[in-house]
C-alpha cells in the first residue's frame, strides 16, 4: 500500500527496542561505568568507542547511533550515550572455581588500560557484578574477599528463583560490587535482572546530583528568606520617601531569587525523574527478603530518602519563594500606583485652579483688550473726520470721534463674545 509515512515513524517505534537487555549465562562478570560529560565530551566518547572498533577492525558506527554493542573477542562492550553522561559496559565469562576464596577477576581486567584512563568525562559510578550458578558458588564466603560482612545487603530476586548480594560501598579499585546466584532464571531475564542492577546504581548516582545543589541553595534561601521577611515588615511603616529603596531592594531579591531558580530548577527536576526511575528499577527485581538481610528496597529508602526529600523541599522553597516575592511586589507596586494617582489628582485640581485664575484674568485682560481696541478705532474715525472735512463732513473730528464711541464699544465687545462662543463650541 502506497501510504504516505510520517518522517518520525520509523524512529519513534523503535523507541520501544532502544538499548534492549542481552541474554546472559553464567559464569560472567559486568563491569560497569558511568562517565558524567558534557556535550563535547559525549562527542568525544564517540570518536572514543569509534577508535576502539577500528583498533579490532569492527565496522564504525552511524554519527547519530546512542546505543553500540560490539564482540571484541576477550570481552564484550556496550556503550549508551545518555543525556549527562555516558555508560560503558564491559561482560566477558570468567572461572568461578574458588569464587569467594581470593580477590575476583573483574571485566575491565581485559581491557586496554591507557585506553580505559582515556575515558572522556569524570567517573560518576562503577560497579562489578558477578553472575554465577548457585551451584558453582556452593555456599562460599562472600566476605574479606568480595564483600563486606558489616554492610551486607541481601535479597531474593526474580520471585525467588535467584539471590543478590552487594554492601553498596566503593572498594579500593573505586568499583562497588554485586554477586548475583543466579539459580534457575532463563539467560534472558538474567540479562534483564543484570540491566536493572546496573541502572539502580546508574540512576541512583544520577539523582544524587542534585543533593548538592540542594544544600547549596538552602544557604541562599535562608538569607533571602530573612531578607523578605524584613522587607514585608519595613513596608508596613514605610513613609513615601522610603518606598522607592523598598521597591529597589526588593526588585534585586527578586532577581536573585529567580537566578538561583532557574540554575538549579533543571537539576531537581532530573533528580526527581531519577530517583523515580530508581523506584522503577527495584521494583523490577521483584524482590523477597532472606531471613535476617536488609533488603534493597529497605536500604534505599532508608538511605535515599532524606536526600530526595532535601532535593523536593528545595524545589519547593524556591517555588514558594519566588511566589512571595512576587505577591510583595505587586503589593508594593500597588501602593506606589495608588500614591500616584493621588498624587496625579492633586496636580490635576492644582492645574483646574490654575486654569480657572488664567480665565479670570483673562476677563479682565478682555475688558482692557476692549478699551484698547476701540481707542484705536476710534482714533482711526477722527482721522477720517478730519479727511473727510475736506469734502464736506459737517462735524468736526472731536465730535465724530465722540458720537462712534458707544458704537465702537458695542461693536468690539459683541464680536469677542461671539469669538468666544465659537471656540468653546468647538
């Protein structure tokens, strides 16, 4: 059928395929890195796994691939490309013989180490996992040589078909570790409990970003806080005078304030979607507790949630901050207006008064002006009486000028109120 495709189509379903789990057997070792980048350091990255696939004479991957599987004969590697960071796994088999007995060979004991120190970014997480069969482990120890007795955190996973074991502390070679009995699960939902181990870890590191940006901003919020709380009571007394410093240190609180919001905003809100994430992931595990263990749940609820409830009271304080600036300022504003418009009607009565005194001497200045015009006129009729004495005008010039005078005035004094009356017509 010749329908016409829409250009994400291909991309958005095989969003439901992106970064699937490998199907794992045991005996295998995982070791697991998380290297935190920016966005130059994520291009590095990928010139990084590019060059290895071409010391191994692999094919190069397409520029825009985030997820890369590759056999390198003594190991396997998959790398992710994530938003903030990059993660690299490495998996190979290895001799669980004596397993417990001697410090365990790891998956990056294999790997080239001037290439691995090359890795671009700051190492956030590493972890090593061990997969092996109940069997080959046999009840061995797990402490001195793997793990520590004193923290050991232990549960039954997929429904009870197989066991975990961690301490959830960064041995000397900087990696944490996890030993995985993997009992009578199938290499698929192995490879899938494997995958939500290492992204508990991943996004466990992940969401802990924020804690110190957390702590950070508290300091800051706790000044401003007191600052407001100072503003909001020095303008309850503040006299007109006052009220322009007011308004500038608030405006400057405010501008702080939001600076400080949108610095870290992005970074609680990561931090959320991890620590969700997280929950997902353990809840994954399917967990049931062995007798006298803490779980992983237990530990991480204990353990994570001081720290997500310091990132959410964060974001909240600053949410709410920034709402009561906003709501003093408009309060203040407000006053500032309303004293401006009282201020603006007392100009306007001043200038009514003033326009009213400017019309009074105006009436007084017109009742002048008439005077003044019809002396003028009438010195214009006397020199034409005198002129037209000539020709025979029987009156003399004092006379005549006499007789125009009421004319003159009545004249004058009808044509400016008929001026008058037509520009306020207008």
């Amino acid at each position: 059928m010749r329908i016409e495709q829409h250009p994400q189509r291909v991309t958005l379903h095989n969003e439901i395929h992106a970064r699937p789990p490998e199907a794992m057997g045991v005996p295998l070792c995982i070791s697991h890195i998380v290297m935190a980048c920016d966005a130059a350091q994520r291009e590095a990255s990928r010139a990084h796994v590019a060059a290895l696939a071409r010391d191994h004479h692999l094919p190069q991957a397409d520029a825009q691939c985030t997820h890369l599987r590759m056999d390198l004969g003594l190991y396997r590697l998959r790398w992710e490309l994530h938003t903030e960071f990059v993660t690299w796994t490495f998996t190979r088999p290895f001799n669980a013989e004596g397993f417990g007995e001697r410090e365990p060979e790891s998956a990056v004991d294999g790997v080239p180490q001037q290439w691995m120190e090359a890795l671009p970014g700051q190492c956030l997480a590493g972890v090593h996992v061990w997969a092996l069969s109940t069997q080959a482990f046999g009840g061995g120890s797990l402490g001195k040589h793997v793990l520590n007795e004193d923290s050991l955190i232990a549960s039954a996973v997929a429904d009870g078909f197989a066991e975990l074991y961690t301490d959830f502390t960064v041995h000397s070679d900087g990696f944490s570790r996890v030993v995985l009995l993997s009992g009578g699960v199938a290499p698929r939902r192995l490879g899938r409990l494997v995958q939500s181990l290492l992204e508990i870890e991943t996004y466990r590191m992940a969401a802990l970003l924020g804690l110190p940006a957390a702590r950070d901003a508290s300091a800051v919020l706790a000044s401003a806080e007191r600052e407001l709380a100072e503003l909001a009571q020095a303008i309850r007394s503040a006299t007109r005078e006052d009220e322009p410093l007011l308004l500038d240190r608030l405006t400057r609180l405010a501008g702080q304030v939001e600076s400080q919001h949108a610095a870290t905003h992005s970074r609680f809100s990561a931090s959320a979607a991890y620590f969700e994430l997280v929950d997902k992931r353990i809840d994954d595990l399917s967990e049931s507790r062995l007798s006298g263990m803490q779980t992983v749940r237990e530990f991480m609820d204990r353990r994570l949630t001081p720290a997500r409830s310091t990132c959410a009271w964060s974001a909240r304080r600053q949410d709410a901050l920034s709402q009561r600036v906003s709501r003093i300022s408009n309060l203040l504003r407000t006053r500032v207006e309303i004293e401006q418009q009282q201020s603006s009607q007392a100009l306007l009565a001043a200038m009514n008064s003033r326009q009213g005194m400017q019309l009074q001497l105006q009436s007084t200045v017109e009742g002048l002006s008439v005077a003044a015009i019809t002396y003028y006129i009438v010195g214009l009729v006397s020199y034409l009486a005198k002129g037209a004495q000539h020709w025979g005008w029987p009156w003399s010039a004092e006379l005549s000028a006499a007789a125009a005078i009421p004319a003159v005035v009545a004249g004058v004094w009808w044509s400016l109120r008929r001026m008058h009356r037509q520009v306020f017509k207008d």
